[in-house]
C-alpha cells in the first residue's frame, strides 16, 4: 500500500494538480493538494465498495493511462483481487509503461519543434535579404558606373567596359595612372532615366573642367537567384581610345609619370622610327612621353586632352620620342663623318647613291674618292624618331685615271643634309641625302 501511495503521489507532482472533469460521482474540478492520490482522501467510496465506471474511468486518465478509458468493472475487480489489494490504491503494470511512454513524448515533440526552428531560421537568412534589398533602379545602376568613373576606380570601370580588340592595350587603366592624372571627370549629372520593359537608358552629362559632354548608357533586366529577383545590368561601355607614336628604342611609355611596359609585339619590327600604338583611356588629361634612354636623349613630354565622352573615340595622333643631348648629337655627328662620310669615299662612282659626294656631270667613268676636309655638321631636332642634320665646309676630290695612264682630278665641296635615327637597341644610325634614290620619311 506505501509503494503505490509513493507512486501515486509522484504522478501527482507531475501533473498539474487539477482534477479532471468527471471526477469521482461527476464532482466540479477542483484543485487539490499536489501529493495526494485521488481517492485516497476522505469521502471516498472505500476499498470494497464497487466504483462507478465514470470514477474507474477518471481514476485510469489521471495515472497517464491514455488507452485504456473506461474499463469494465469485472475486470477491474478482477486485476484487484489478485493482487489481494484494492485496485483503486494498486497501479497496474500498463500503467508503468504508459508512464514511460508519458515522459518520452514531450521529448521526441521538442526535437521536432527545434529542427522545424532551424529549418525556418535558415530560410529567413537565404531569402531575407532579397527580400529587403529590393530592386535597384536603371538610374543606381548608371549613377554606380559613372561614380566609379570620377572616383578612378578603374577595377569597377573595367567591369562594365567593352573589351579591348585589335591591338589596344589597357596600360593606362588602372588606378595609378588615373589617380596622377592633372584632369579627370570631377562631376556628373543624370538628365534623363527612360524604361521601355526591360531596356532602359539613362542619359547622364560629364563634366571635365569647363568641358562638358553628354553620354547615354544603356540597360537590360534580367532575373537572377531563386525569388527570380529583378536586376539591371549595365550593357558594357566603349571608352576613348588614345593614340601615340612610341619610338622604336622605347621598351615602354610613360603615362603620367606611370611606366608601363610594351611587348615586342606592341613594338612591330621595324628598325627605326616611331609604332603607333592605341591605349583605352579614361577622360582625363595625360601627361605622355618615353622612358629614359641613357645620356644621349632626352624624353619629351606630350599632354594629351580625353574630353569626357564615353563611345567610340579617337585623337589625333600623338608623337613622343627623345631630344638629343650635347653627347647625343657629337654621337650622331661621329657617325655621320667616321661612318657614313668614310663609307662613301671608298665608292669608285662619281656620284655615289646617298652620298654628299658628286662629280661633275661630265664625268662618267670610275675613280677614287678622298676627304680633304671634312664637314663641319649642325645637328637640329627632328621628327617620327629621325633626327636632321646639315654638312657644310668640307672638300673632297674624286681622281679619274684614263686608259693612258693620265689622271684627272676634280674637286668638289662636301655640302649637305643628313638624317640619324636609333634603332631598337638605341643605338645610332645616319645616312646622307646626296644623290639620294631610297626614300627613308
């Protein structure tokens, strides 16, 4: 009897200390004392007495016995006299499991609930965001580009531009040579943003300086992710292109004060002159000219105006290349006389091609050539890579030697132009114009 008032009483804390309704002779609910085993009280039906099936049935639910219901009373006297105690203080042995059964189900129910939690939870943080963000307009889009145009980010710019072709280079679109530019794009101004369905265009007005110029960028909308959320993209932007004349020798250019590297091929293979080569810009002013090229040059330094347009654009040609210094031009000066002079004196013509050598027009036949005096040179600037120069006061006679063994002698000023050039190594090279045939610029 003790252990099953201990029992009794257990499954009491663990209720909710109400009486169910039905309860002994159909009762009100009332509360009762947490401990207490109903019908264990006072003014119930004792032991011996036959119970009601409502009471048996009440009796069965408040154990946890939620298959049972209510039992026939036969067997319920049946299940007390052969434990020889009165069933109504007895738990019977379904009773226990049912417990069991009781304390697991709270358990499985608070698993489910907290995967089912964290199921939700993922969901929200996945669609969440797309949800709150939105659709940017064509404008934010525009505004973005154009933004990352006056800011010199030229990694944002690059991925909306149209990618460079037949042989333009991209060595002045970074972030370096921008940023030192002396003139960008300092403002913008949306005009216009017009939606045709899924194209839109956004008219927007640059301005550099005082100059000012008006562009229309074009976008299309696509759907991405899994909510299919709409975004425009910006269709991709032409830039202006710039053109320049590079000297051969130059291994690289400058762009304000930037080198950047040319590959061979960028450099073509002609031995002497200028390459034109085309670089994809921003708007801006450009300070361009060629790397240093040793103590016979100086590099020049040509200012290049980009107006703020976007689109196909192309400026007039720039030519950058080397001054000659004083040692430059006694280079020059040295080749011209030692090389170039004493090559043509060992010609047997009277007049010999690119030579400042030239008989009389009477004289045809075959003789020698010597220098009496050379030339004194004046070397000037030059242009496309060459460099001019102008012989003068220099004599020289070209002997002729007849059948008979007679000789004749005829002297003749040395008097005239000359062109120098540096070859892809830098080195010097020069040619007269006398009696000149070749056509070298």
């Amino acid at each position: 009897m003790g252990r099953s008032s201990r029992r009794g009483s257990g499954r009491d804390q663990r209720a909710t200390g109400r009486v169910i309704d039905r309860g002994w002779g159909g009762a009100e609910d009332e509360e009762a004392p947490h401990g207490t085993f109903h019908g264990s009280t006072a003014g119930t039906p004792s032991p011996g007495e036959d119970l009601p099936a409502g009471a048996r049935s009440a009796r069965g639910r408040t154990t946890g016995d939620r298959s049972a219901g209510a039992a026939p009373i036969g067997e319920s006297t049946a299940r007390g006299s052969s434990a020889g105690i009165p069933s109504a203080e007895t738990p019977s042995a379904p009773a226990a499991v049912d417990d069991r059964v009781s304390d697991t189900a709270p358990l499985r129910r608070r698993g489910w609930w907290l995967l089912g939690g964290v199921a939700a939870l993922l969901a929200l943080v996945l669609v969440l965001p797309q949800v709150l963000v939105g659709e940017r307009s064509p404008e934010t889009e525009a505004r973005s580009f154009l933004q990352a145009i006056l800011d010199g980010d030229t990694d944002a710019v690059r991925e909306h531009m149209v990618e460079p072709e037949g042989g333009v280079l991209d060595l002045a679109l970074t972030d370096q040579v921008v940023l030192a530019a002396e003139e960008r794009v300092d403002r913008f101004t949306i005009e216009e943003t017009r939606v045709d369905g899924d194209t839109a265009q956004v008219t927007a007005t640059l301005s550099l300086g005082r100059r000012t110029q008006e562009t229309t960028l074009h976008l299309t909308r696509h759907r991405e992710g899994a909510l299919r959320r709409p975004v425009w993209e910006l269709e991709p932007v032409e830039l202006p292109v710039m053109r320049v004349a590079v000297p051969v020798s130059a291994a690289a250019v400058l762009i304000n004060g930037v080198e950047a590297p040319l590959s061979d091929e960028a450099r073509a293979n002609q031995a002497f002159g200028l390459v034109e080569v085309h670089l994809v810009v921003l708007p801006g002013v450009y300070r361009i000219s060629a790397p240093e090229g040793g103590e016979a040059v100086t590099p020049t330094t040509v200012r290049s105006t980009i107006p703020p347009v976007l689109g196909p654009w192309l400026n007039s040609l720039i030519e950058i290349g080397y001054d000659l210094t004083d040692t430059g031009k006694e280079q020059f000066s040295t080749y011209l006389i030692d090389t170039a002079l004493a090559e043509c004196a060992r010609s047997t013509q009277p007049r010999p091609e690119n030579c400042p050598l030239s008989a009389p027009e009477e004289v045809t036949g075959e003789g020698t050539w010597r220098i009496l005096t050379p030339p004194q040179l004046h070397v000037a600037g030059g242009a496309a890579g060459y460099y001019d120069a102008y012989g003068y006061g220099g004599l020289a006679e070209f002997t002729v030697t007849a059948e008979d063994g007679s000789t004749t002698v005829h002297r003749v000023p040395i008097e005239e132009t000359a062109i120098g050039m540096m070859d892809r190594d830098g080195r010097f090279y020069g040619t007269w114009f006398g009696n000149q045939e070749a056509v070298y610029y």
